[in-house]
C-alpha cells in the first residue's frame, strides 16, 4: 500500500484572492504630526485649508505696463508712465486716462487698471513715455485675487498622498506641521542553517544571505526604516525566540522555512506563538509557498527563502498591505500594456511574473524584453528588471509582439534620454 506523505496538494489563492485577504485585516495606523522636512510621501491626515486668498489682490502676471484698455483702443497710442510697481510693493496712485504703470510678474496691479501689456510688446520712447504699437485684450496677462485658492476652501484632503507639490500647498498655507499616518514599524528575519550573514566570514559551502537586505530596500523604497533582526537557524526554540521579538513590530517579515521541508518551522513555531494562519500557499510564481498571519497586533508575512520569490511575494502581498497601513489609496503599483520584444515560456495554472527590462520602440511604444534567466535563485535577474510582466495563470507563454501589462518598478521611471517630443514644443 502506498501512503502519501506529503499533505494533499489543494490549490492556494489565487493572488486578488490573498491581497483580498490581507488587506481585509488591516485598518489605517493612528495619525501623527511632522515637519513638513518628514511628510514626503507619508498619507495625510486631515483636510487643510488655505489660510488666505491667493493671490491676496489681483497681480500682473507678466513683466510690462498695467493700462486702461481703453486708453490703447486703436492702436498705436503712447501713454504716461506714472510709478513703478515691484512685487509687494503697494501702488501709490491710481491710473488715470493716458497714464500708466511699469509693472513686475506679481506685483499688484494699480487701481484703476485693468490690463497688463507685456513689455515686449512695448517701445520706450523718452523718459516716462512708453508706445504700444498694437492693440490689446482687456484683462490680459492679469491673476486675480483668490484664483489659485479662497480662504477656507478646502486644498488637501485626508488620505492624499504627500508629494513635492503637496508640500508647497502646505507650506503656502502656513502648515510647518501636518498630520499624517504613522508608518509601520516592520521587522525582517532570514531564515535557514545555510545562511551566511554578511558581516561573517566568507565560508564557500554557505549561502549568503540576500533576502534580510533586499526585503530591507524594497520596505526602504516605500519610506520605511525596518529593523534587521538577523538570521534564525531551522531549530525550533532558536526561531521562536526570534519570533518573540518580531512579533513586537507591526509588521513581521520572515524569509526561508515556510514550505514543507522537515527543517521549515516557521508556521507550526508561529502558530505556537498565538498567530493565525490565514492562508498558505498562493497560485503564484515565483512565490508558491506563501503564508500570512495576524497575532492580535501584528501582520506576519512567511515568505519564500528563493531570493526573487521572496523579492516577488513582497511586491504583490506584503507591498499594498504596508501602503494601506501608512493610510495610502493608491496600494498598487501601477501596471501598464506593453509590447513583448520575445517570446517568453511560462506554465499554466498560476499567475507569473516574469522579470523585464523597459524600452521603446521606433514609435514610442513601450516594448518589454524579459531577462534572460527567470530562474526563482536568481537575484541577478531582479536586478535588471524594470518591470514585472504578468502571464495571466491560463496562458502557457508570453508571445513576441504580444501585449502584456507591465507593474513598472522603482527603476522604470527613470530613461536614459530626453522624450524626444520636447522639441516640438519650440518655435526654432
Ligand atoms: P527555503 O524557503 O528555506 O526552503 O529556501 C529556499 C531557497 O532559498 C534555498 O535555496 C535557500 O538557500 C534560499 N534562501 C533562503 N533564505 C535565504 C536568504 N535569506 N537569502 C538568500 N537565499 C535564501
Ligand atoms: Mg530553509
């Protein structure tokens, strides 16, 4: 008679399904207040509203002469030149019929006028004479009062992502301080008696451990300083007191140890330890071996010991979850379409993700070509990547010329050109 000995082989989550569970457990963390020097890319919130109007008066947008439209009418017409008006500077007169006033971008326009001449469409003549030799539009060139925000209005609203431009909002309307949502603390723990960590001696036989720090940038890459809790060996008690410690963060991340080897404990130790298991296993790859769990205050992540699954699972599960916490709506990397440059096998049954660097063909396109190992130990081939291509699980290959959606990387927002679509801009 013959005895299986390994447990029946029912099918994981699908990967929507895990993120689903995930992100089902997990509520915002409680707000804190910052500098605006620490609120870069960190989730508001509050509302904030502006303070003032802006700008407070109506203000030339230009470098010129604040007229009276009318007094140009048919051009040409020369006017009187009676002050000029540097931005916050306060006009001393208002113009009257014929006159008119040198004016700088931003500063107030005079009473009385209402529009701005630029000086290039000007001709000076002798000392307080100016000539404009042709007609002009009324209310040209002129930012009135309150256009850019009114006091009270709402500019920012809670759960914004805070970027370079939320900044200057923020310090327009006098905030050096604003609430956002505390960020996680995340601890990372490598696993497995073959690990060598990198302030060890080299030993040729041993395996170095990569997963502690690539896990440790890829939590960088979303603002988050982890705390390194080094390697545990495959025995029981020696993972469960580093278990204990891990589970005193918000976020636990753990790689290696997680399937079915005789030598992974990390699900039975953690369970011992009070943790739920939600899932194991996701119809992913690379990535198979995938678990998460919660104690009663903290998200446990298992992921796999091959360095691009462990690279991978972060991506797709540990990612949207360490955006929602830090209180972001946008929790996905963005995926766009894009050509495949060749062909690539994959197999059917579990979503792939494939390992592809960025380019664009003649026309501008997006064309993506994977990297020549998509092997799960090679770190290398991460290295490289721009994108993760996604094979839906029903295909069995990624065909040349065929379309794929792309979740763009760190990487891929930067190219080594300039969009050559620049120069059409220029009248040369
Ligand atoms: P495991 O998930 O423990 O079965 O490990 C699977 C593979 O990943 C093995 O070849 C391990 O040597 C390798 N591995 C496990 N942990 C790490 C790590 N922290 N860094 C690099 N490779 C690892
Ligand atoms: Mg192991």
């Amino acid at each position: 008679m013959k005895i299986a000995t390994e447990p029946p082989k029912t099918p994981g989550l699908s990967v929507s399904e895990a993120q689903a569970c995930i992100l089902g457990k997990i509520i915002p963390l409680d707000a804190e207040e910052v500098g605006l020097g620490e609120a870069l890319g960190r989730a508001l919130a509050e509302e904030v509203c502006a303070n003032r109007d802006l700008p407070p008066y109506d203000v030339s947008a230009m470098d010129g002469y604040a007229t009276r439209a009318a007094d140009i009418g048919e051009a040409p017409k020369t006017l009187q030149i009676i002050e000029d008006i540097k931005a916050g500077d306060t006009p001393r007169f208002s113009l009257q019929p014929g006159q008119c006033a040198r004016i700088m971008t931003g500063a107030p326009l005079p009473p009385g006028a209402d529009t701005i001449v630029r000086l290039e469409d000007t001709r000076p003549l002798e000392h307080d004479k100016v000539e404009f030799p042709i007609p002009v539009k009324p209310g040209t060139d002129i930012r009135q009062r309150g256009e850019s925000m009114r006091e009270g209005e709402v500019v920012l609203q809670p759960g914004e992502e805070i970027t370079p431009g939320t900044i200057g909002v923020l310090a327009t309307v006098k905030r050096a301080k604003v609430k956002v949502v505390r960020k996680p603390r995340v601890a990372i723990l490598s696993n497995g008696d073959e690990l060598e960590a990198l302030d060890e001696p080299f030993d040729p036989r041993k395996i170095p451990d990569s997963n502690s720090y690539a896990l440790m940038a890829q939590t960088q890459a979303l603002g988050i300083e982890p705390i390194l809790l080094g390697i545990a060996r495959d025995n029981p008690e020696e993972l469960a007191s580093f278990l204990r410690q891990g589970l005193e963060y918000d976020v636990l991340l753990i790689s290696g140890g997680t399937s079915v080897g005789v030598h992974d404990h990390v699900r039975p130790t953690l369970a011992a330890l009070g943790v739920t298991i939600h899932f194991w296993r996701v119809e992913m790859r690379p990535g198979h071996p995938v678990a998460f769990g919660t104690s009663d205050h903290a998200l446990v992540f298992c992921l796999p010991g091959n360095p691009v699954s462990s690279m991978v699972c972060f991506e797709q599960l540990v990612l949207p979850a360490l955006r929602r916490l830090m209180g972001h709506r946008r929790l996905f990397r963005r995926a766009i379409p894009v050509r495949l440059a060749k062909a690539v096998k994959t197999k059917q049954g579990r979503a792939e993700f494939v390992r592809a660097t960025l380019s664009r063909d003649a026309s501008g396109a997006y064309v993506a070509t994977p990297a020549a190992s998509q092997s799960s130990g090679n770190i290398l081939s991460m290295t490289h990547a721009d994108v993760l291509l996604v094979a839906p699980g029903r295909h069995n290959a990624l065909n040349m010329d065929e379309t794929a959606q792309a979740q763009l990387l760190e990487s891929a927002i930067w190219q080594s050109t300039p969009d050559t679509e620049l120069d059409g801009g220029f009248l040369l």
